[in-house]
C-alpha cells in the first residue's frame, strides 16, 4: 500500500480474514481469508444423514406405541376375563 493510498486495511474479528476496504464508499475491496473447511456437498450429505436418522427414530417409536397399545388391550382383555373378583365384593363386616 503505497504512502497516499486512501484504502484501510482491517482484521474481520468473525473469521480473521485480512479486508481491504475503500473508506469513501465502506465497500470491501479485497478479502484474504481462509476458505470454509466444509463444502455444499458437505452440509447437504450431513442433512440428508440426520434427515434418515429422525426418520428411523420416529418409525422406531411409532413401532414401540403401537406395540404397548397391544399389550394395554390384551392386558384390558384378561381382566375382563378374570371377574372373580368383581362378581362378589367382600364385605369386611360379614366375617362370621
């Protein structure tokens, strides 16, 4: 940069990249950063990955309700099945 050159360099704080900016307009002139370590692919291949992951949690728990619904209505069931006890309450003064 020579002696009478109007441009300001600055540190971005954010990803420390070396900016050149004209102080006239505020436009960034020239930037030497360093490239993002992750590419598109990247991210989409990482979202497609968590996309299946919930998707398989939410069969799995779908999978599991339905089976305790099962085992609630078959449990229902057998103490339908099994009136002894209600047919004839005890009566705790009735003990003679």
């Amino acid at each position: 940069m020579a002696k009478g050159d109007p441009r300001i360099k600055v540190l971005c704080p954010c990803c420390q990249a070396k900016l050149t900016v004209d102080p006239r307009t505020g436009l960034v002139l020239h930037s030497d950063g360093k490239k993002p370590d992750y590419s598109f692919d990247e991210a989409l291949d990482h979202l497609q990955s968590r996309k299946e992951k919930s998707e398989e949690l939410f069969q799995k728990a779908f999978l599991d309700e339905k089976q305790r619904k099962q085992n609630l209505e078959e449990k229902f069931r057998e103490a339908l099945e099994s009136k002894d006890e209600l047919d004839e309450p005890h009566h705790p003064l009735e003990l003679d």
